[in-house]
C-alpha cells in the first residue's frame, strides 16, 4: 500500500489526512496552537509553532500509518499569512496573518497610489489588509532594520514546504493573492514592486501546485523514518485545495465553504474586474492556468463560534437547534449583522462591526441562534449578487466546511439564496484536495480527474420553500439597509 498525505496549516492547527492509493483516507491527526495578538487588531504566530505542531501530528499519524510507504507529501493552508526569513534562512520576526488588520490606516493611500498605475490599476480594489503587499509595506515602514534583514518573503503554506525541502518557492495562487502580482500576465509586478520599493531578489519563484519543489531532507527522513525519496509538492493555498477536493475545478460548479470564514468560489474562464472578488491563479504544473474567482464573509463560523461558544458557554453547536421548526424559519423578526472582523469583498470596509437589531423581552436563546445562521446566510446572498454569480451557476452551488454539517443551516440557505443547497459528504478539505494532489504527482498511474469522480459525493439535497423564501426576501431587503444605518450611527 502507498501513501499521500496532505498538510493544511490552518489559522489554529495543523491537519494532517493521509490517503491510499484508492483515494481512501487511512489516517488523521492534528494540534493545536495559539495566535498572539500583542495590540488590538494585531495576529501574529511565531511559524516554529507550525513546525512543531505538524512533527506532533506527524508523530501521532505513524503509530497507525507506516512512514516508509509514503510516497508523496502536499501543503496547503491559510493563504496571505506572510513569514520573512533572512540570510540564514531563520524566520526574522512573528509572521504577520491572513487576519491582521494594522495596515488599515495604510490601505487608502496604497490603493490611491495603485489607481495610478494604469498596467496594474485592478490591484487597487484587491490589495486590503493582511494582504503579503500590505504587510510587506508596513515592515518597510515600521520596522527597517527588520525589513532589510529580508532575504526571501514566504507565503503561508509555503514555508512548511521550504522546511522539509529547504527550496523556497510560491504557487499561482499565492502568488496572485498577495496584491504584488500582475493577473494579466502570472508574474510578480515590477509597477507594484517599484511603486512599493521592495528589492527584486527576495521574490520566491512561482511554479504550479503539482511541480515538485523537492524531497524531504535527510533531518526528516531520519527522525521519522521517511524513504529518501519522497516527493513535496509546491502546494497551493487551502481554498483552491478545497476546490479539488469538492470538484469545483473539475466539475465547474461553485461552492461556499463554511470554516472559520465563509469562501464562496467558482472557477471561471476569464477574469471579469468588473465584480467584486478575488481573482485567483491556479496552475497545476505551472503552464495551464485557470482562474477561480473567491468572495469571502469573514465571519461565519467565527460568528457561530462567539454566540454559542464565548457568549453562550456551550460546546454543542447542533444542541443550539435542536428542536428548531422549519415551517417557522423567516418567521423571527430579530436580525444579525456577521461582520464581526471588517468585511473584505462586498464593502471592503476592514472597521465595519456586527450587530443585533430588533431584541425585545420575549427574545429567545433559540432565535439569536437563528438569527446568527440567517444574518450569514444574508451576508453569503450579498455575496453571490456583488459576485456576479448568475442563477444558472447558483442552481449547481455545493457547501462543505464545518458549518455545512448543520441541517437547519443548510434549510435556511436553501431559503435566502432561493436555490438547490447541496451538502457534500464531510471530509472534502483543503487537506484532502491537496492529498489527492500528492497522489496524482507521486504516481503516473493515478488520474486526477479519476480521483475526483471517486470521491466527491451529495450527502444531503435542500430545496427552498416558498412560504420561508418569501419571509426570507422582506427579512433581507431589511438587512441590506443595515450597513448604511451603522455608518450614520458611527460617523464622527
């Protein structure tokens, strides 16, 4: 028997999937590790943490898995997340995340500065906080001997590839993600680095998913009794490893993961600049490109998790609605406002904050649970519209991730967005995707697009209800007035 394993560096774990050669997983295991966050608005992680994290995890897959037949390993993981290491190859400071938001009072003038620049003018509505450019920027700026200490910049996911390899390379989608890179052309800017003033050679190269960067060193494969030759893949960050996982590339149909944050994604043939959403770069062996368009709402499970979790005090998402009635879902007048952390996509405001409108004395436990799940699934319908994605598209739309697992979840999408819901059986992840992609490169005789045909599967079918999608339609255009009424509120 041979083994694939695919590593997804999350926000707060490491995962590890280990797969056969049948595409059957064979093993699982992951830890834990915190984030620091020394001032409001500030997410760093010392990326040693990572390293830690994944020998841990490494250490407890093997009790069950034989290290010797591992044939191949892929990265995936939190995307923008920036690691700057120096001449020695040391990671210089804490890596500056995905989630940071200290750039926020920089933001304007780099988009103004940006909009200049008629060759890369489009970067301007992508670059936002936490982007690599931003990051990069605000190094440059705040911390110059840091900043000149910078041999190369590491994106995510790659830096555990550069460690159990020692070759510091990026993927498309990284690449395209980080606001330093032309999408016109699929390589790194040099108006954006100019305009930046960041020294050409501390770049990584740029190749596809499935290249391999190299072969665990000689340190890994004595400490955990790897063969000398097995392959690590350049990697991808772990939306795009979701999209193969969930056939989004394969079958062309969107889907919305629901983790942390709530990513909505579907591939398109060319870029269109004139809706809202990243555009993202993908290549499999760095020469056929194709682009997957990505919306996000920051918080949705986070969402979830600060109502049930921190303010609740439970630990059972599926107790909170148990119980609940679906003929009566729209019904509750009470709203929730999810964008607890600033919004990215529909209104690119990093400041915006969520809200409760509407309690009363005879509000309910179980209707602020609701209203949190249709608050995101109004945020997730804003989405789609400023997305551009047509109801031909929708009618196909698959959801996985965390969130998906909860039925009444998946009932009250089905109602808002007024579309088919489709629930792909659990375990389609980033790590998964990027698994499989281990697989294909690690073995001539396995075909990506046979292991996508075997493994992706419809657990449950939802289809809206006339009576709730009616509720659900006055409920929104309520919702939509929300965001104008907070600004009014706030406004010096």
């Amino acid at each position: 028997m041979k083994y694939y394993i695919g590593i997804d560096i999350g926000t707060s774990s490491v995962k590890l999937t280990c797969i056969d050669e049948n595409a059957k997983v064979a093993g699982e295991s992951s830890k834990e590790y915190k984030i620091e966050e020394p001032k409001s608005g500030w997410k760093e992680i010392d990326p040693e943490k990572w390293i830690k994290g994944m020998e841990e995890a490494f250490a407890e897959l093997f009790e069950t898995i034989d290290p010797k037949k591992v044939e191949a390993i892929g990265v995936t993981g939190q995307m923008h997340t920036v690691i700057f290491v120096d001449r020695e190859g040391k990671s210089i400071r804490p890596a500056l995340m995905w989630n940071d938001t200290r750039t926020a009072n920089l933001i304007p003038k780099l988009r103004e500065k940006i909009q200049m620049i008629d060759e890369v003018s489009y970067i301007s509505s992508i670059i936002s906080t936490g982007s690599p450019a931003a990051n990069l920027f605000w190094l440059s700026q705040y911390e110059e001997e840091n900043f000149a200490k910078i041999q190369k910049f590491i994106i995510g996911p790659d830096y555990i590839a550069y460690r159990l390899t020692g070759n510091i390379q990026t993927d498309y989608c990284e690449a395209s993600t980080s606001s330093l890179c032309d999408l016109k052309t699929g390589a790194w800017s040099e108006e954006i680095r100019r305009l930046l003033e960041f020294p050409r050679d501390i770049y990584p190269e740029i190749k596809g998913t499935c290249e391999v960067c190299g072969t665990v060193t000689k340190q890994w494969q004595e400490k955990f009794h790897f063969k000398q030759d097995v392959k690590v893949l350049t990697g991808t960050g772990d939306n795009p490893a979701a999209a193969i996982a969930t056939g989004c590339f394969a079958k062309g149909y969107p889907v919305l993961s629901l983790g942390t944050s709530g990513v909505l994604m579907y591939p398109k043939k060319k870029i269109n600049f004139e809706v809202k959403g990243k555009n993202i770069l993908f290549s499999m062996d760095g020469k056929d490109v194709l682009i997957l368009v990505q919306g996000v709402v920051q918080s949705t499970g986070s969402s979830l998790a600060w109502w049930v979790k921190n303010t609740l005090q439970a630990d059972d998402f599926m107790e909170e609605t148990t119980g609940v009635d679906l003929k009566h879902l729209g019904e509750n007048e009470l709203m929730f406002y999810p964008h607890l952390v600033g919004d990215k996509t529909i209104y690119q405001d990093p400041e915006l904050r969520g809200s409760f409108v509407g309690i009363g004395t005879d509000t309910t436990r179980k209707e602020m649970t609701i209203a949190v799940m249709e608050g995101i699934a109004f945020a997730v319908r804003q989405l789609v519209s400023v997305m551009g994605v047509s109801k031909e598209e929708l009618a196909r739309l698959k959801v996985t991730g965390g969130g998906s697992k909860n039925e009444v979840w998946m009932q009250i999408l089905a109602d808002v967005l007024n579309t088919k819901v489709e629930q792909l059986e659990s375990g389609a992840g980033a790590g998964y995707g990027i698994a499989l992609c281990a697989a294909a490169a690690g073995d001539e005789n396995l075909s990506m697009n046979d292991l996508i045909e075997q493994t992706v599967s419809i657990k449950n079918t939802f289809i809206p209800r006339q009576y709730n999608r009616e509720l659900y339609e006055q409920k929104y255009q309520k919702y939509l007035r929300v965001y104008d009424a907070l600004k009014h509120i706030y406004q010096e």
